[in-house]
C-alpha cells in the first residue's frame, strides 16, 4: 500500500534520475483546462527534452505510449482535482485513480460487472465498507487493464481478485492478460478518500512516490 502521507513534496527537476528498477509516482493537480500538461511536463523531464518536442504514439485502446526507443514506459490517471503519473523503466505501469460519487450501487454494479466470488465477498462487507472496498477493487481492475492498454470492454470480470484481510489479491486472470501470479497490483491511497492503484507485469519493484504542486517550485 502507498499511502498519502508517502507522497513527497519535490519538484521534477529535484527528483529526475535514472529510475532503475524503481517505479515512480508523481501526484499533481489535475484541470480539465490543462489537459496532459502536467503530466507531460514531468515526463519529458525524466526525458530530458522539451514537452513540446514529446510525441506520444497511442493504442488500438486509447493508451498513449512514447515510441520504442525511448526508455520510459508511463501511464496516468485523473479523477477530481488530482492526476497520478506513473513511471518505470522495465515494466509496463497501469495506474487508476477514482473519487468515490455520491449515489453509487456499488452492489449493483459488482453483481453487473464483476466475478460472482467478488461480489460474494462485497455483499459480505458492512455498508461503508462495501463502498470504499468496491472502489478499491475498480480501480485494481481498471490499473491492470491500463497497464495492458485495454479498455473497459476487455471485461473487468475477466479479471479475477480475491480479498483476503481487507485487500484484493490477483487471482484469475484470462489468458490474454498473463497469469494472475506475474502481476503486482499495489493499492494507492494519494489524498482524502481517493481510492488507486497501481499495476504491472514481472517482478516486485520499489515504488518511489512524489506530490508536485506546480507554482511552488
Ligand atoms: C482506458 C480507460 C479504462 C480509462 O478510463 P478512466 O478511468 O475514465 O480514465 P483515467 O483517468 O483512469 O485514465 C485516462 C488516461 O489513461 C490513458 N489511457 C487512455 N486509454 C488507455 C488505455 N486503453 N490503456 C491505458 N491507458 C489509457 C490516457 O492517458 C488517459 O488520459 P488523457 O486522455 O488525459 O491522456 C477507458 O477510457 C477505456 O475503457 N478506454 C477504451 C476505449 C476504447 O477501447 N477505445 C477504442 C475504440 S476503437
């Protein structure tokens, strides 16, 4: 688990280093207006380029990704006021991040959208529970699916977690997304009552995690 208070605040050009086998975090704030922005100037720090000079390439689903020879692989996310950047250097990150919204079936929804064992486990939950766990095993689907570049429509019940001692393990996945027993998936908590997380494929790895707060650089 990634808490918020390991977020540390640092500017990009503080922090920009070899990454090695780490992976890193960098929360931000997050405006409609700005669209990838901030995001892409943190990345091309790491890059040690000018933003504009960046050109993404993007997935049959939408995700964006720079082109082959560049040693960086990266994902983010917004919800609310805050986007999560996630960087590494050898494996593939997914990352979600989600506010919870007023007026959400959370049973409802898991009995439409996930496994029958995960919506056991959540109807199972006292009511506030239910809600933040729901949102916590979302967010661990949607990272997944991320890090593979797929959309929703891959099916989040195809992506089977278990919960055990209040978190939600990878236990069966389809076969298109690799055994459930490669992936890592750490839960993130990065503000108030956000729920994320964050995923990849291959070995555990640390993870290094940042708040930037542009302006008071
Ligand atoms: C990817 C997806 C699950 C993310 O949903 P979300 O929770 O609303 O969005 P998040 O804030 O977590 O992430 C959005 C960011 O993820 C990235 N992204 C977009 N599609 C992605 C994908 N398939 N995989 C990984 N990352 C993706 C982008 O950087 C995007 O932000 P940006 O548009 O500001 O650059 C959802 O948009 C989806 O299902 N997309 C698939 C659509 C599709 O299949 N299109 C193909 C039509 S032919």
């Amino acid at each position: 688990m990634i808490d918020a208070h390991d977020f540390l605040p640092a500017t990009p050009a503080e922090v920009v280093q070899p990454l090695d086998h780490a992976i890193h975090l960098w929360r931000m704030p997050w405006r409609r207006e700005q669209g990838r922005a901030l995001p892409l100037r943190v990345l091309a720090g790491y890059l040690h380029v000018d933003p504009s000079t960046l050109r993404l390439e993007t997935g049959p689903h939408g995700k964006p990704f720079l082109p082959a020879a560049c040693p960086l692989r990266f994902n983010w996310s917004h919800s609310g006021e805050f986007a999560l950047l996630a960087l590494a250097g050898d494996v593939e990150p997914g990352v979600d991040i989600e506010l919870p919204r007023e007026g959400v079936r959370a049973l409802d929804l898991a009995r439409r959208f996930f496994t029958p064992e995960e919506s056991d486990a959540l109807e199972q939950l006292p009511g506030h529970e239910r809600e933040s766990s729901f949102l916590q095993l979302w967010t661990a689907k949607e990272a997944v699916l991320k890090a593979l570049g797929h959309g929703l429509a891959f099916g989040l019940e195809r992506i089977g977690f278990a919960l055990r001692q209040g978190t939600w393990h990878p236990v069966r996945f389809a076969a298109e997304a690799g055994a459930a027993a490669d992936w890592q998936v750490l839960p993130l908590r990065i503000a108030g009552n956000y729920a994320g997380a964050l995923a990849w494929r291959g070995p555990t790895r640390p993870v290094r995690a940042w708040a930037w707060a542009p302006g008071e650089e």
